[in-house]
C-alpha cells in the first residue's frame, strides 16, 4: 500500500442566521419598545465579562465546553450545559449576532429585531447541535482523543476517528523517499505537525506535514519529485464529496537545506464550511552510506593505519559527489582529530549555487589488536613517553 495520513475529520456546524427585508411601518418606534432584554445571559455562560474580545471568548469556551461536554461530565444537567454553552459561543464570536444581542438580549436576538445588520430585520436561532460547534471549534468529535489519547491510528483502528479521512501519497509508479509508516504522523507522533486558523467563519483544516528524503546526489544537481495526492473533492452542490488524484511536482533546487518547506495551499480535502488544508513537504536528507551533510559541506571519513598515521608517505582516493576520484598525499602525522579540507568539492550553496562547500576529510585511525612482546619494546624504545 501507499504511505498515507490519517487526518481528523473536520464535521461543520452552521448557525442560522435570517436576513430578511422588509418595508418599515410607522410602527416601527413601537416595535422597538417592544423588545426587552431578557432571557440568557450568554457573558455569564461562557464566565466573562461583557467587553471580553475574541481571544477571551475562544479561551472560556474551550475551557467551558471541555469541563461540561457530555463524554467527560456525567452530572445531571451537563448535557444541557454544554448546549447552553455552545450557543452562547455561537453568538458571542459573532460580530452581527453579539452586536444586536448587546443591543436588545436573548429575545430581541431570537424574535427579531427592526434595523438589523444591512437594514432589515434580524432573527437568530441556534442550530441545536453543540457537538457541530465543538467539532468546528476542535476539529475532532472526540476531544479526549485527540487531547489525550497519542496512539492514534486511523478510522477503525484502536485511537482513530470514525469519521476520519485518508491523503495516499505516492510519486507515478517510482519508489517514494517518505516515510514508510503511515501511521506514523498522528497527532502527538514525530514527523506530524497540526496548523489550524478560522477566516470569515470558516476555519482552515490542519496541515498535513510529510518529510520528503532527497539524496545528497539530487541535492547536488537539483531534481523534480512528482507525488500523486488522492483527496476529496465537492460537487457543484457544494456537498457531496468524490475522490480525485492530483499530481504536485516538487522541484528540488541544487544545495537546498535539510529543512526546506515547499506548502502547496488548500490542496488538502474539501468539505463544506471548511478552507482546505495545506499540504507541507519538508525536504530531509537521505542517509547516505559515504557522505554525511554539514550544510554545504560534506563529510568523508578515511580509514588509515597506525602505521601510515605515524609515518606519512601516503596517498588517499577520495570519492566525490559526482562520483570522481581525488588523489590526496598524506605527509604529516594524523591525529584523531586532524581534518583536510578539498575546496569546491562539497555541495551548491542553495542562494549562490555557481560556489560550492568544501569535502571534509576526518580520520579513523585503525590501531591493531595486540602488539607482540619484541614490538612493543621497540615502540617503547623509539617513542617519546608523554609527560605528565
């Protein structure tokens, strides 16, 4: 199978909202004084005061619909709570609605108010789920899991969510250099990031991150990585959701660093209420089994003898990048923590890439097993004693 992430499934909740013009009587001054403040206090619900702004409104429902959600309190009377609470939330984060409710209350809100937001009467009612307005405020119908629970795995495997849905990711038929476990990207996992943010009423679903191994070879010369991505699309209904591939080609500059985000906006799934998810890949340097990565620099590591360490007179193949031969003379003592430096053999410098790093020769220095009574004698003879 394809390597894939599972990602929460995002349920929308809508308010009902009428807007509806009508032609003013001379009753209106009348109509007006019809309307009373009365009914629930929504401030006093969510625990804040009446100048509270937007961020205060988010902290006490998230506080306030955890503590009284019905999975978690089971106490006579939390249910209705939680409702209370979710439409509260439902007025106050909104502009128009909190506004004509500071003006004429709960009843005024609900029975319809003159002069309304754009000129016409205004009726509010609340949709009668809060679970929709938790679930569009946490993406997740079940917060504890996705809170508390890290072993999560996907739609109907221990931890998943049932209504969750699936990204494949693969490249055309070619071997994928990601991440072979796709489970591995859950919520709380290595590998996996969440970003999520509302606009205009509509909150965005969280990112999907993935890792994209590169080789040290393509990161020398550049490359094009194409993965094919199977999301959900909406039909002209605007509801109902069909399945589509869709080919993103990654072009992979000379010299780029380990760490390199490419984002490919709101190509993630889409649903109704919702601003799909970006899609994230962060380039990752292959393991390679000659070279190691320091920035633009590579490392090799040349095995010598103690022998050739000591006395010199010896003559290294290094390999390259390119796969060329570079002939080194070792002349002077090698210690274990003595480099050389081949200038212009590394890798392109990702914002200069007509310059190049340096291939950085560290040593690993062979000593033997055992010596024999007779040389260690003569060694003992010849070399210095160290002092102390």
């Amino acid at each position: 199978g394809l390597p894939s992430l599972v990602l929460p499934s995002l349920a929308s909740g809508i308010s009902i909202s009428h807007f509806s013009r009508h032609r003013h009587s001379t009753s209106t001054a009348a109509a007006r004084t019809r309307v009373h403040k009365m009914g629930k206090d929504y401030y006093t619900i969510l625990g804040i005061q009446k100048g509270a702004n937007e961020d205060e409104i988010k902290k006490a429902y998230r506080k306030m619909a955890l503590k009284y959600h019905p999975d978690k309190n089971k106490e006579a009377g939390a249910e209705d709570r939680f409702k209370e609470i979710a439409e509260a939330y439902d007025v106050l984060s909104d502009p128009k609605k909190r506004e004509v409710y500071d003006a004429y209350g709960e009843e005024g809100l609900k029975g319809g108010t003159p002069n309304g937001p754009e000129g016409g009467n205004f009726s509010y009612s609340f949709h009668g789920n809060p679970h929709e307005t938790f679930r569009m405020f946490f993406g997740d119908d079940n917060p504890f899991a996705s809170f508390f629970n890290f072993g999560g795995g996907p739609a109907g495997m221990p931890g998943g969510h049932p209504g969750a849905r699936m990204f494949n990711f693969n490249n055309g038929g070619e071997p994928m250099d990601m991440d072979n476990d796709p489970f591995r990207s859950s919520f709380g996992h290595p590998g996996y990031q969440a970003q999520s943010s509302h606009n205009h009423g509509k909150q965005k679903d969280q990112a999907v991150i993935r890792d994209l191994q590169i080789s040290l070879e393509d990161i020398n010369k550049g490359t094009t990585k194409k993965l094919k991505i199977t999301r959900k699309i909406l039909g002209p209904d605007g509801r109902s959701a069909r399945s589509d591939d869709k080919v993103l080609t990654v072009d992979v500059k000379p010299g780029w660093k380990s760490g390199t985000k490419i984002t490919f906006p709101k190509e993630g799934d889409q649903q109704p209420g919702h601003i799909p998810a970006d899609i994230i890949f962060v380039i990752k340097d292959k393991p390679h089994p000659v070279f190691t990565r320091d920035g633009s620099n590579i490392k090799y590591k040349v095995k010598i003898g103690l022998r050739e360490a000591l006395l010199g007179n010896y003559m290294v193949q290094v390999p390259t990048i390119d796969n060329r031969q570079v002939p080194i003379q070792i002349n002077d003592i090698i210690k274990p923590t003595t480099t050389r430096r081949i200038q212009g053999e590394g890798l392109p410098l990702p914002k200069q890439p007509g310059r190049r790093g340096d291939l950085v020769l560290e040593f690993d220095i062979q000593f033997p097993d055992h010596l024999s009574p007779s040389t260690k004698r003569i060694l003992s003879d010849l070399l210095p004693r160290t002092a102390h």
